[in-house]
C-alpha cells in the first residue's frame, strides 16, 4: 500500500480549492437563508457534488497520481480522465453559479456585475465567455484539446515543461470540460442549449474521436509514441505496453462518461420525438373537428 501512502505533494492549488470551497459553502447557506426548505435541501446535495469534484481535481494533482503520472504514461491517462471528465461533471452537477456569486458581500457582488457586464477593461473576458458558451464552440474545442494534446510534440513538451504541463494542458483540459458538459448536464442557471437529437450526436461523435484516438495510440502502434517515457529508471513496463494500456483506459473510461449521457439525451430525443406525434395528431384532429 505504500504507493498510496507516499508520494503526495501539497500544492498551493490546495488552497484555492480550499478558499472556493468555503467561499460556496457561505453562498449556500447565504441562499438558504432565502428559500424554502426544499429548494435548500436540493442545493444541498448539489453542493456535495460541487465539493466532490474540487476533491477529484486536489487528487488529480496532488495524490500519488501525479508523482506515478512522470513514469507511467497510463497513470497520465488516468490523471487526464479526472481533468476531463470526473472533476467537471461533478462540479457542472453541482451547480456553483448562484452559491458563488451569493458567497460574495453585496457591494462587491454589484461592482464586480457592473464591471464584467459594462466595463471596457472585461471586454475580452466577455467574449471568451460568449465563445465558451457557444454549444459547438464547447464540443469541437473539447475534442481538439484532447487530440492536440496526446500529440506526441505536444505531449513531450508538457512533459519537460512544468508551466506548459499546468497552466496550458490541465487548465485546457478542465475548462474545456467544464464547457463540454454543460452542453449535456442542466447546471441552474445555466442549461443545455441543443436540442436533444443534437446532444446525442454530438455525444456519439465524441466518443468515436475518442475511441479513434486510443486505436491510434493503442493497437495500431508498434512503437511507443513518446520519448519521455522511453528508458525511465526503474520502470520495468515497456513503453509500447505502457501506451497500449493507457489507451484502454482511454478508450473504456471515456465510454464510461460518455454513455449514461449518451443514453439520457437519446431517451430524451425519443420522448420529444413522442410528444411532436401527440400533438401533430391533436392538431390534425382538431382542425379536423373544425
């Protein structure tokens, strides 16, 4: 067990999540004050989802992962899996908007509105927010993220490059999927702007990037792809197999994200699809009756 015991680091990251952590537990609490019983205890559980997925992005970073992440190109996988998938749909499942911005004092909740929303200075801010809010923006930036950075340029350069690796791969990776989900997952205010059929698509078309991508990587290699991972000290896994079982746990970890939403948005486009029927016949009888 002692590849669980050592090898964890405290990161200032820590403290952020910390700081966020308590500056949504007051928002909550702020609101509940404010609503009825079971509209807190609903943000309630919200919350725990919300602080289940800054859990997730703190084991991400700063467990035993990232230590094993250096010398094994499947624990990478793993780490770009809780990046991409787990610490995002908790946290879009948590809905933190309104605790988040109810967590902030009154007068500093106004300015800072005025500023985002008037300011000439937010201008830029505002139009990455536009652009990540755009659903098809979300999509297709998600999936060229992933691709962009299993690249294998891409990924060596993160690899040696600490600032590279953190600021640009993960901080991509998270937003982008922070993006990407809230595209499927209803996260009040804020919720899905496609039409079910399109979810669907989208989400299936996602999965074959995926898919595609660790065939690549996996059964179609006979070489390993990365060279940061060639002739590692004390690593008795070849590259090549390294890679090939990082690409499965690419493959069947995303299949494991992608298809209860997958699944919901085609139950959902089914039920639309019922209900467009039911109405078209109302419709047609009554102009009938007329």
């Amino acid at each position: 067990m002692g590849f669980i015991s050592r090898h964890w680091s405290l990161d200032p990251f820590a403290a952020v999540t910390v700081v966020i952590a308590a500056w949504h537990e007051h928002g909550v609490r702020h609101l509940a004050a404010r609503s009825r019983s079971a509209k807190g205890q609903a943000r309630r559980r919200q919350a725990w989802l919300f602080y289940a997925g800054l859990v997730v992005l703190d084991l991400a970073v700063m467990s035993p992962i990232d230590y094993y992440s250096d010398l094994y190109y499947w624990v990478h996988m793993v780490q770009h899996l809780l990046l991409m998938f787990a610490a995002p749909v908790l946290i879009v499942a948590g809905a933190p908007w309104l605790p988040l911005t109810h967590g902030l004092p009154v007068k500093v909740r106004r300015r800072l509105g005025r500023w985002v929303m008037l300011s000439p200075q937010a201008a830029p801010l505002r139009s990455a927010g536009r652009a990540l809010a755009n659903p098809w923006v979300a999509i297709l930036g998600f999936n060229a993220i992933m691709i962009f950075w299993h690249i294998p340029g891409p990924f060596d350069l993160a690899y040696r490059n600490q600032i590279v690796h953190i600021w640009l791969m993960h901080a991509s990776f998270f937003l982008f999927g922070v993006a990407f989900w809230l595209q499927f997952i209803g996260s009040y205010p804020l919720r899905p702007r496609l039409p079910a059929l399109q979810q669907a698509t989208a989400l299936f078309a996602t999965n074959v990037v995926m898919f595609l991508l660790a065939m690549t990587i996996g059964m179609l290699s006979t070489t390993s792809w990365y060279s940061v991972y060639n002739n590692l000290p004390g690593v008795s896994l070849s590259p090549l197999g390294d890679q090939q079982i990082g690409a499965g746990i690419l493959w069947v970890c995303g299949d494991f994200w992608c298809f209860p939403a997958l699944y919901r948005a085609v139950k959902q486009w089914i039920a639309e699809d019922e209900q467009r029927g039911v109405d078209g016949a109302l419709d047609r009888l009554l102009r009938g009756a007329h």
